[in-house]
C-alpha cells in the first residue's frame, strides 16, 4: 500500500515586533490568506489525512489548524512535535520512520531550510526552496515508514501560492 508524506512549510510569518523570540512569531496577513488556500489546494488533491502533525512553534501551529480545520474539521486533530521545530534532516527523518504503521496518509507542519533538505533527500527532485505555505507531497510505494530513506519516494506533487495565485501573492 501507498504511503504519503505531505511537508507543508508553515505560511508567512509577521517580524514586525522587534525582540520577539523565533519560535513565537505569529502569521502576518498574508499567511492568514495563504494557509487557508493552500488547505482547500491539498484538499482538492484528494488526499484523506490520517494524521496532523507540527512543530509548536506558533507560525506551524496556526498553519496546521488551518490545515485540520478545512481537511477534518477538527483542529484537535493535530499532535504537536517539539523535535520538528529545529529539527536537522536527521531528526525529520527519524520522526518520519517512527511515524505510525497504521496511518497512510500524513501531514507534517514545519520550517525551512530542513524541509526543502528532507523533499530532496526522499525524492532526489531539485526543488531549490519550499516557500512559505508550500506543499510536498511524497509517495512511498510499499513501503513501511521504517523503511523510508534516501530516493525512496516520489515528489507527486509541488504546490505553493505563487503558482495557484501568482502575482497577487507580492
């Protein structure tokens, strides 16, 4: 059975309070406007997510209820992993092949530049960046998460505001 990873970088985030620490940064405007959009995007896909996950830093968690809320409805869907904010690609791999062997279908909230690093890595596609509110989704052909690796799955998908809405994302 097919497994898929969706890696969704959180939306754009607000630097606009000096002093204010990393991992508390909200969404400005536009990450309001482009998460949402981004959900109904992965929606139409036509993918069920099993699970939610996201690292807490407030930007991922804000972008992961937007994510839950328009795919289940449920924003309480979401478990939350201090080890995805920071993570090197090494302890998103980690937390990929520890991923639950009855979920198929999973959605992960986190940060760049280990995301675009980790896509790469699984796929060997040369996306460059993985800009905010951006989604990848992976394909994993029977697969166990356990043994997902290197060049192991399939970049299926690539989707991000600039390329559904254009010029209006400046």
């Amino acid at each position: 059975m097919t497994r898929h990873l969706v890696l969704c970088r959180h939306a754009k985030s607000d630097w606009s309070s000096a002093g204010q620490k990393d991992f508390d940064r909200p969404l400005n405007p536009r990450g309001h406007r482009d998460a949402p959009r981004m959900a109904m995007v992965l929606k139409n896909l036509g993918l069920h997510v099993d699970l939610f996950i996201s690292s807490p830093a407030e930007r991922a968690r804000t972008t992961a209820i937007y994510y839950a809320e328009t795919l289940q409805g449920d924003a309480g869907a979401i478990l939350f992993d201090e080890e995805i904010y920071e993570a090197s690609p090494r302890i998103l791999l980690r937390a990929i092949n520890a991923l639950p062997e009855n979920k198929y279908t999973v959605c992960m909230f986190g940060h760049n530049p280990t995301f675009t690093h980790m896509i790469e890595y699984l796929s060997g596609a040369e996306i460059g960046n993985l800009p905010t509110s951006g989604i990848a989704h992976l394909e994993f052909e029977d697969m166990a998460w356990a043994e997902i690796g290197k060049n192991s799955g399939v970049l299926a998908h690539f989707e991000y505001p600039k390329k559904h809405y254009g010029d209006e994302q400046e």
